[in-house]
C-alpha cells in the first residue's frame, strides 16, 4: 500500500499558517508526522483531522490546549456511540429470541 505524503511547508504555505502549529499538533500527539531526509510531511489520511484542527484554531481563535481537549472529547464521544450501536445490535438479537 502506497501512502500520499504532504510536505508540512506545502500545507503551510497553501493554509498561510505557521509550521508552529502543525509541530505544536504533533506535540499534542494529535497528529502524526513522517520525517523524510530530514523533511517532515503528513499523509493525505490525517488532512481532514488537520483541516477540523486549524479551523478550531482559526476560526474560533482555540488554541493547542483547547483543541486538544475537543479531540479527546470527541474520541470519547465517538467510542460511546459505537458502544451504543453494539449494545442495540446485541439487544435486537436478544429480543428475537
């Protein structure tokens, strides 16, 4: 499996942002970077987890604190919904018993 990298600088440039943001990410364990030859990129999979990110910056002026406490409630959100729907699956069989 082949994985798409994106130069950090090329993602900055486009976005008008400063690579501090994206290596303060990185600090929060929030995102994942690759180092090749000394350059470090991000694969297309995290871009949209890095878009959500940088509006949470941008737009409503949140910092790294700020989003890294919204990503792990979201996480936490996501597993209980997940945990919901396999407790519905579960339910439904017992039902039709």
């Amino acid at each position: 499996m082949e994985t798409h990298l994106i130069h950090i600088k090329d993602f900055c440039s486009g976005h008008e942002i400063d690579i501090a943001f994206i290596t303060g990410l990185q600090k929060y364990d929030l995102i994942e970077l690759h180092v090749v030859d000394d350059d470090q990129f991000i694969t297309i999979e995290e871009l949209p987890k890095l878009e959500r990110m940088l509006r949470l910056h941008q737009d409503l002026h949140i910092n790294l604190e700020g989003i890294d406490a919204i990503h792990n409630l979201l996480e936490r959100t996501n597993r209980m919904h997940e945990e919901i729907n396999l407790l519905r699956l579960r339910l439904a069989k017992f039902e039709s018993l």
